[in-house]
C-alpha cells in the first residue's frame, strides 16, 4: 500500500435490491431512491475486502451526501489513501461515490486501523 492508492467498484441497485433492504431494515424505501446505507456499504466493501483489505477495522467514517442515487443508475465508489501512518497502524482514505455522469452522490474520508500494516506496505519499524 501506498499514498495515492485507489481501488474502486461499480453498482447498479435493483428494485429487488431495495425489497431486500426493505424486509432487513424494516424501513420502507420511498420512490426509487437508493437508500444512503446502501451507498455507505460500498465504501465498506472496499475497505475490507479490496484495500486495505482483509482484517481491516474501521475506526472512523464521515459520509456526506450530495445527490440521490436512482434505482438503474451506475454508481461507482471508490477509495484512495491519503495518509499512512505506520507507527499506529492507522490508514486514511478519501471516499467518493459519483454516477456514471460524473455528478458525485457521496463523499467523506475513512480511519482504519490495519493490523498487519507493515506486511502491507514498505515501511519498516
């Protein structure tokens, strides 16, 4: 890992995507706006499975949102790091989620806590 590092996932949500989402929250979804929550987990996608990856934990996420995401519509995520700091294991990310269009649905930045930080990266101790 490095400053500078990106990764990032393309998602399209169905409408059985939001009935799901509906009987597990228990919270009814108006229209076809994709709820925030599920823009959310595609940050938590990438932090945990793609980068840093697997036994990464959150520490801290701040997300706010600019637009609303429609059912059908290409949302993409991504995450890049913007800070490493090896002596605490501590990673920072910048986080985005925009449409196709390029209008941005969600930005914010992630503090993760790495374990095994050092193994990921160059630094040494």
């Amino acid at each position: 890992m490095k400053v500078g590092e990106s990764m990032s996932v393309t998602r399209t949500f169905s409408r059985q995507d939001l009935i799901e989402y509906t009987r597990l929250s228990g919270h009814d979804v108006p229209g076809e706006q994709v709820p925030e929550p599920l823009v959310g987990a595609l940050f938590s996608y990438l932090l945990g499975v793609k980068l840093p990856g697997l036994g990464t934990n959150y520490l801290k996420q701040e997300t706010q949102y600019k637009a609303a995401a429609k059912i059908g519509e290409a949302l993409i995520a991504r995450v890049e790091i913007t800070r490493i700091r090896p002596d605490k294991h501590l990673v920072d990310l910048a986080t985005t989620c925009h449409r196709g269009d390029d209008e941005i649905v969600a930005s914010g930045r992630a503090l993760v806590y790495v374990g095994d930080l050092i193994r990921k990266t160059d630094f040494e101790t």
